[in-house]
C-alpha cells in the first residue's frame, strides 16, 4: 500500500492535550515534550507568520536562489499592503489571517479589496504540506504522515513565494534547518475566485448529452402519450425510450432453467458494493480527519484487511467474465459447427463498452470541474483527470496498462485488462473445442505459467504490493489472467456437464463448503500480520507466494460456490445470491463502476469542515455516495449505455448460431418442440451480446446481461437433447 497522505486541519490538534504525548497513544505512537512543543508552535502558524513578517522585505518573498522579478515585485506590494491592512485594522486583512483553515476556504476566495480605482489586491487559497518527520525531528511512526494546513495569500504571489516566507519562518519558529530546497506548496493547488471560462470540448459534452435528453425525451413522450401498444412502438423509438428501457432494467426473471446461473447476480452486485466501499474507505481516511491517529490504530484491524483486500473483488469480475466466455461461446460454437465469426465478436464487444468509456471521459475531465469547488477539489486520490489530455486515445483503445504512464480514468485498468483478454479467447475457445480436455490442460498450463512468471519477478526484482511495489504486479494483463482463466476453464466444466445433476453426499458438499471458505477468507487474511502500521515484515519470497497463489485460490474458492448453487447445494448462499433483487443492481454495474468515482469525488472534493474517521461514519458516507451512484449510473444508463447498445443491435447482425434444422417428424419429440416454442415465449427481445461480453469494473464490474438471452433461449433445448 502506498504511504498515505493525511489532510489534517491544524486547528484541530488542540483537542489532545500535552499529558497525552508523553506516554503511548493509540498502541505505539509516541510523542515526547520537546515534538509536542514544536507541534504546538505550528499550530499557531498563521499567527506566528504575520507577526515575524510585520516589517516584510523584497528579500523575504524573493527565492535566494534568483533575481526578483515582476510578479514577485508585485506580491511584494501586496504583501505591504495586507501588513498595512493588519496595522490599520482593516477587516479584510483579518478575514486573510482568519482563512488559514481548511474551513475558511471561501472567506479567503471572496476576498477582493479595492485598492485603487482600477486595482483589486484578490485572496489565493492554497494547501500547504508539512513534512512532519523534518519539523518534528524522529518522530516515529507519526513522521509518515504528511500533515497538510491551508494558507491565504494575495493573489500576485506564487508558490515559490510562499515556500520562501513559510521556509523562513520555519526555521526561525522550530529552530530546525530546514532544506532549501524543501516544498511546501504546489501551485496545483491554489485556487482564487476567478474561473475559467468554457472551452470548446466543454460545450461540446453539455451539448451532447443536451441532444442525448432530448432523444430520449421525446421518444419517451411518445411511447407513454401516443403508443397504446409498445410491440408497436417504431424500433428507434424503442432503442431511445426511457419507458421501454426501464421496463427491460427493472424486469425480474424467475426462470427455472438449471443452466441460468442465477446466482451470478448476487457474486456481480457484493463484488460491486465491495469496490464502491473500499474507495470510500480510500477517501475518508485522506481526508481532514480531527482524529488523524485514530486511523492509525484502523490500520492495525482486521477490519482494515477487508478494506486492503478489497482487490479480490475484481478478480471476481475477471472469474465471471471468463467463466461465461467458455459457456456461452462453446455452446454457439456447438450449435454453429465450430465456426465463431471472431471479427464480428470483437466488433460487438468494442461497440458495446467504449460508448460509456467515451463519455465518462469527457464527462470526468469537463464536467466534473464545473459541479462543485471546495479546497480539496481536484488535486486528490482520483481527482485529478490532466492526464487524459495526454492519454485519452489509449483508453480507448484498451491499453492503457501499457502504453500509458498514468492511466486517464483510475477505474478503467480493468477494462484494458478484461479486454485484451477477450482479444485472445478465439485462440482458447478453439483450443478447447477442438482437443476437448486436452486443450483445457493447455490452458490450466497457460494458467499455471503465468503465475509462475508473477513468483518469479516478485522475487528477482524483489517488487512487494505491500510496501506499494509497481503497479504493474496489478495492472498488467499478464500478471492478472489467473481469475480469469480459471473462470475459463470452469466454464468448460460446466459446458461439458451441462443438463446434468452431479450427485454428492453430505460430506462430500461440507467439504466443498469448507475448503471454499478456507480459500476465501485465507486470500483475504494472510497477511494481516503484515503491512502497514504492522510490526511484522514478511519476506518477498512469501509474499511472492501469497500473491501468485491467491489469484487461483479466489477464483477456485468462488468456482465451488457458483457449482453448489447451480447444483442444488448452495442452500441459504443461494437463496441469498440468486434473490431476484439483485438483478437491476447487477444490470446497472458497469455504469455504476464507471460512474461511482465521480460522486465520490464530488462529495469529497467539496468538504470544507475538518471529518471525524470511524467504520459508523465511513458506512454513512458509503449509503449516501452510493444512493447518488446508482441515481447517476440509471440516468447514464438510459442516455448512453441503452440508446447506444440497442442501436448496435440495429445496424450489426446478430452473432447468435442459425438454428438447427428440423429433425423428420418421426425422429421429432413433440414434448421438446413444446418446450422449446415455451423458452422462446418466455425470451425477451434478445439484445444480441452475450453475458460475458459486457464487462467494466477498482474498482470494474461487468454486466452480461445477455446470458439470460443466449441461454435461456437454448437451454430449453439443450436439456431435452441431453435426456
């Protein structure tokens, strides 16, 4: 895990009294007198700043390193004029010393004062980062946090003239010498009150999805006002009807069909919630916590290996994927005689995702500056979108976990990766079509090297994910194929099986339960001795161990649940998970996944008042950014997702198999053909691509909403041809 940058409003660390730091708090975090009396002094630093810098120089703002210039000239003269200010009592100097604090970001933005006729001296709000490891001396385990304050200036002034006078002031306030070269404040992080106006790729999106509404509401308007009968409603309508759309979203299927894994769509909506929460997690503990310690001591809990572990959810989105490539294309390829129309398949799968990618990156990018302001807005966690203006084509084109140095939208590693897999299941699909078990030990071969590989260069290159190693070990395809290959190979398993009902006794499903759960919750909790705020380190070579194998326990873990399910052994975890109420959550997935970081980073961004860090508070977080999550992802849903994949099932062809042709009426079981003409009563207007091919997720989640479609209309078929 990467080390952690605290936001921390200074103002708050009155709350701990002097006593407190002379003995052991929160388990291990020390602090002695001497610390504490430094400490104190910072506390205080928009106070001591204006009284060391009463009688203010050119020198004191000016760089040592170089030669004044114009603007530090400029903030030099407004720099007099705020002294000035403070000596005559003028109110709005005040207001400047008063905005040192995360919550008077607005009071600093708001002011400009009237110097002359044609001249306002404006407030520039900024974040300043405290290196407390330098300022406080060896300060322990607390020297790894950086602590950040808020400071107000006059607008003239740069970063490099405010390093300058807090550099000075420093040294002189804690008696350290300090580095010269030391950084305090970037100028991304400054704000003042003037905006910038809209550029032309701005107005360009609000106009786009501006005609995007208007389709859908004037094909909605139609549908609900002028169509009685919506079987009747012209298709361009219907592919742009937010009525019809919803009806399909909301739909509940109970269909009994043994070979419609129902459960998937309980795995596919924990999986997202888990991606969702962890991020949450990821926002609150950076934020201006008031009991900054306090997550520290989190970070020693079980609890935190949850959240840490929180990874393991995308291998599940990697297992389903995989999992219904096997079922679903091995089964057309049956039907069709081995052929499968590769250029077709990955024409769908392209069409289908980059329509939502496209817009979210236009949307994260454009819009998302222009929702809310605050002083956090924009320059955290996955806040900051510059790079997509550098790297937007790469994550169109799927490959962003290789050709580019920071991905554009953090979430899309995943679609890279779950991509560039699809782009070589043909080769698998005909290997294990064509050499049946054989070519399923190939690929558990291709499985079994790989991981390997991933052993391999961990400990060469000595590279440890909990010390926040290359990211790499995370993001690149070839080190994260294990989930999906082993839901490959399951899903031949259950292709070959499917139909029929594998007996097993009372032990034998205990066992199963057992050892599933042992996998599980081992990936999860092994290394929780380990990490950080642990005091036990863990050699690479074990650590190398846990990682490549874990990657094949969670998926196998998962395979015996989805199997007891299937088969009738699942009891309460399939009620659980095969309860129709997960599948509108689970038809929403991928745009909740694609969408979810934009609310989070919208609610955290405008935070103004120092939060308070705790598991209750962090849940009351996670229901409210999830609730605007799932509103968003619904409206994103009807606008793009909806309109876009039902206009690819307009204009491409279907890639489902021809049907098979009919046996002579004396060889034909007139039950069967009764059972097929029932299936394909109860199939809804299919919407051509197959589950596995629609997937996103941390945090991506796929949706494959179409293996309802693909095998509900075959299943009925295929159980009477196999009895």
């Amino acid at each position: 895990m990467v080390r952690l940058t605290f936001i921390l409003l200074l103002w708050g660390l009155t709350v701990v009294k002097a006593s407190h730091w002379d003995v052991e708090l929160h388990k291990g975090v020390e602090m002695n007198v001497e610390q504490y009396q430094r400490m104190v002094k910072i506390r205080h630093l928009s106070e001591e700043f204006f009284s060391f810098y009463r009688n203010i120089t050119l020198s004191d703002v000016v760089p040592e390193t170089r030669l004044p210039t114009q603007q530090d000239l400029q903030c030099y003269a407004e720099f007099a004029q705020l002294t000035a200010g403070l000596v005559s009592g003028s109110l709005w100097a005040y207001r400047m010393i008063d905005s040192w604090d995360l919550g008077n970001y607005d009071e600093c933005l708001n002011i400009q004062q009237a110097i002359t006729s044609n001249y306002n001296l404006n407030g520039k709000y900024c974040l300043a980062q405290l290196p407390l490891q330098q300022l406080l001396g060896n300060a322990g385990p607390i020297g790894m946090l950086n602590v950040q304050t808020a400071v107000c200036f006059p607008a003239t002034c740069s970063a490099a003239n405010m390093d300058t006078l807090l550099l000075r002031l420093l040294n002189q306030l804690i008696g350290v010498d300090l580095n010269a070269e030391l950084s305090f404040v970037k100028e991304s992080t400054c704000k003042t009150a003037e905006k910038e106006s809209y550029d032309g790729l701005t107005i360009f999106i609000i106009v786009l999805l501006s005609v995007f509404g208007a389709a859908v509401g004037l094909a909605t308007l139609y549908d609900y006002f002028l169509c009685d009968d919506q079987e009747k409603l012209p298709a361009i309508l219907r592919i742009f009807s937010a009525r019809y759309n919803s009806r399909g979203l909301f739909r509940i299927s109970n269909n009994t069909n043994p070979n419609v894994v129902h459960c998937l769509h309980g795995l596919r909506g924990m999986s997202l919630i888990w991606v969702c929460f962890g991020h949450d997690y990821m926002v609150s503990i950076t934020s201006p916590n008031i009991n900054l310690l306090d997550a520290y001591t989190w970070a020693k809990s079980p609890f935190m290996m949850v959240i840490y572990e929180a990874v393991f959810a995308v291998d599940t989105f990697f297992f389903i994927s995989g999992m219904l490539v096997s079922m679903v294309a091995l089964r057309s390829m049956e039907k069709a005689k081995g052929k499968l129309n590769i250029p077709l398949m990955y024409l769908h799968r392209y069409l289908r995702l980059t329509p939502v990618v496209a817009v979210a990156i236009l949307v994260y990018l454009k819009v998302l500056p222009l929702l809310g302001d605050g002083p956090l807005f924009g320059t955290w966690n996955f806040d900051n979108y510059s790079s997509c203006n550098e790297n937007w084509y790469w994550t169109l084109l799927y490959v962003q976990n290789y050709a580019a140095d920071r991905i554009c939208l953090a979430q899309t590693w995943y679609l890279a990766i779950d991509m560039q897999l699809y782009i070589i299941a043909p080769l698998l699909l005909i290997i294990v079509y064509k050499w049946g078990t054989k070519g399923a030990a190939v690929v558990l071969l291709l499985t079994l090297s790989l991981a390997a590989y991933l052993f391999s260069i961990m400990v060469i290159k000595d590279l440890s994910l909990i010390s926040g190693g290359d990211i790499g070990l995370s993001q690149k395809t070839h080190n994260r194929t294990s989930g999906w290959l082993v839901g490959f190979l399951f899903g031949y398993y259950l292709h070959t099986i499917r139909g029929r009902s594998i007996k097993l006794s009372r032990p034998s499903v205990w066992i199963g339960w057992l050892t599933s759960l042992a996998l599980l919750f081992t990936c999860v909790f092994a290394m929780y001795p380990y990490g950080l705020a642990k005091s036990k380190s863990i050699p690479i070579l074990s650590e190398a161990f846990y990682v490549s194998l874990s990657r094949i326990a969670w998926p196998l873990g998962l395979s015996w649940v989805v199997f007891a399910c299937m088969q009738g052994y699942g009891g309460l975890a399939n009620s659980f998970l095969s309860s129709p109420l997960w599948q509108p959550l689970s038809k929403l997935s991928y745009c909740i996944y694609m969408w979810h970081l934009l609310i989070q980073n919208l609610n955290a961004g405008r935070t103004r008042v120092n939060t308070y860090f705790s598991d209750y508070d962090v849940m009351l977080r996670f229901w409210q950014d999830f609730g605007f999550s799932l509103l968003l992802a619904y409206i994103m849903y009807i606008l793009v997702e909806a309109p876009f994949g039902g206009l690819e099932s307009l204009i491409l062809p279907n890639r489902r198999a021809p049907p098979a042709p009919k046996l002579p009426l004396a060889e034909t079981d007139p039950k069967a053909n009764q059972s097929d003409n029932d299936a394909e009563k109860q199939t809804p207007a299919p919407e051509v691509i197959p589950t596995e091919e629609r997937s996103g997720s941390a945090s991506a989640p796929p949706l494959e909403r179409e293996i309802k479609t693909k095998l509900e209309a075959s299943d009925g078929k295929d159980v009477k041809a196999k009895s």
